[in-house]
C-alpha cells in the first residue's frame, strides 16, 4: 500500500516537472543551443594555447586570447578607432600562431595545448596595474574598449596560403610602407607589398629631428634606399651598416632620413616613426575613421593574404 502511494507520488511529481522541463529543451533548441554544444565548448577551454609571460617579479602562463588584451593595450595608442584596434588584434593573435611549435593546421586539426614564451612573440604587453596606472580614471572604459576588440575578432588570424604569419606593425610610414622583400632575409614576404599612407604627413609626429655631435658622428653617407625612401645601407665613422641599425645606434624614429652638417653636429631629420613594414597603425586608424572595418584595413596592407579562424 505505502509502496503505490509512493509510486503515485513519484509519477505525479514527473507529470508536473514534465511540461518545465520540455520548455527548457525547446527553448534551448529554438536558440540553437544543445547540451552536446554545451559539452564541446567546456571539451574547447581544456586545450586553450598559453604565452609564458615573465616580468621582474613572477613567471605565468596566461591564456592566449586573455595575453592579448594585455598586448593589444601595450601596443596601439587607446585613442584609436576600434576597428583598427580589432586589426591590431588580429595581427597580434597571428603572431602568436606563427610562433607556436609542433604540427596543426589552421582550421585546429591535431592542435594540441601549446605554450609559447613571451619574448619570441616579441610585443609590447601591459598588466592590470600598469593598464591602472598609464589610464587612471579611463581604466574601465578603456580596459572595456580592448577587451572587446579581442573579443570581436576571438580565434581569427591572418594566413598565407594557409599558415598564420607573422602581423607586423609600426606607428607611422614615412608616407609608404615598406616592401618586405627589400629587407627582409630569405622569403620573399609577398604579403608585404608597399603602400601609399599619404595622409601620414598631416601628423605632428610625422618629421622629427635629432642633433648628434661631431664628436660621435665624424663622417655620415648614405650608400641605399629603398622605394619607400628608408635607408637600407649607410657609412657612419668609416663603418658600413644597415638603415634599421643606424636608427637603433642613435635612436632615431625611422629608418627614413636625410642629414645635414651644422657647425658642429649632424642635423638628421626623420619621417614617420618605425621600421614601416606591415600595418601603419596611424594610417589604419585613419581609414577606420572613414568607416573601413578591420578586414578592410589588413586586406590595405597585406597583399595575397586572408582571415582565417583558428578552433582549438
């Protein structure tokens, strides 16, 4: 007797929970959500690849697509459009990829977690607490501005028949970016095709000048440039040296100047500020004002090359 009032109970309390739990079954079906969705993305999160990133006071893996909030904030000034910070993202995230060792394709196939160290990817990176202390009272709107233009673009990269590349960037062209196969050893780099920037020279940044004394430069000749006007090979004090290693020697902003003797010093006057390969993020912030969204701005700079998305 006690056990068919039990049982009654238990098919009563079925018939009641019944018509719940077929409203949540069928409002999950009508979003396109599955428990088998639900399985496959916790399945995702177990395999996300990892930079090792170490500063003065502790060494961490981080997530990669949490690392490049951090990078994309080190690295482009927040003031720009998003649009171009989406593309900076991109690039950042491709990078990444390039670096990382062992088999995978870019669709994920076979992508296994991997960890790549900080210093081979080779960018800028800024924590909380330095994002808190360069922003001030902008920090959560301006955390929010790059956490979204990760967001936005999560898993995507640039490639090259079919593999990632690496995104190479500079803050401004001296009015044209480089071609990457002037400079660059090896490869043929087609993705680096030179393109006009010619807005760049409405900048105030765009011409800077740097007075060094006779007393460190006693004699200066240009041998080459390049046709973006950088420098390629120079004599400085009778040694023979690349344009890129003259700007590093004496900190310059680019490899693309010209010099003039006065009375006691070389004048050298500099147009736009990098090594002006890749994406010229003041140009692409400039074309993101004039409504280009981010696969606009890369396709401007990076020739024979598509987006891809990576699944881990």
């Amino acid at each position: 007797m006690k056990q068919g009032i039990k049982d009654g109970f238990v098919l009563l309390l079925f018939l009641v929970l019944l018509p719940y739990v077929m409203g949540i079954f069928n409002k999950t079906k009508e979003e396109g959500v599955s428990w088998m969705n639900m399985e496959k993305i916790e399945e995702k999160e177990e395999i996300t690849n990892f930079v090792r990133y170490e500063d003065k006071l502790h060494i961490q893996e981080i997530p990669l697509e949490e690392f490049l909030v951090g990078a994309l904030a080190g690295t482009i000034p927040i003031t720009y459009e998003k649009e171009v910070l989406k593309a900076q993202a991109v690039l950042l995230r491709s990078t990444c990829y390039a670096g990382l060792e062992g088999e995978g394709t870019v669709s994920g196939q076979g992508m296994e977690k991997k960890v790549i160290e900080w210093d081979k990817i080779g960018t800028g990176y800024l924590n909380r607490n330095e994002m808190k202390k360069i922003w001030k009272e902008d920090y959560e709107i301006n955390y929010k501005k790059v956490q979204e233009a990760v967001e936005e673009t999560k898993g995507i990269i640039i490639t090259y028949q079919e593999n990632p590349i690496e995104g190479t960037y500079h803050a401004m062209s001296g009015g044209k970016t480089r071609n990457g196969a002037d400079i660059l050893q090896g490869d043929s780099y087609e993705w680096l095709e030179s393109v006009l920037c010619e807005k760049n020279v409405e900048s105030d940044d765009f011409l800077q000048m740097v007075s060094v004394s006779k007393k460190q430069i006693q004699t200066l000749s240009i041998e080459t440039r390049d046709e973006a006007g950088y420098v390629t090979s120079v004599i400085c004090n009778g040694e023979k040296m690349t344009g890129e290693q003259f700007r590093e020697k004496y900190e310059l902003a680019s490899a693309n100047f010209t010099f003039e003797e006065k009375n006691a010093e070389f004048v050298i006057t500099t147009k736009g500020m990098g090594h002006g390969l890749g994406m010229d993020q003041y140009y692409g912030n400039y074309l993101a004002k004039n409504q280009n969204n981010y696969t606009e701005i890369l396709d401007y700079f990076f020739k024979n090359t598509k987006l891809s998305k990576i699944t881990e």
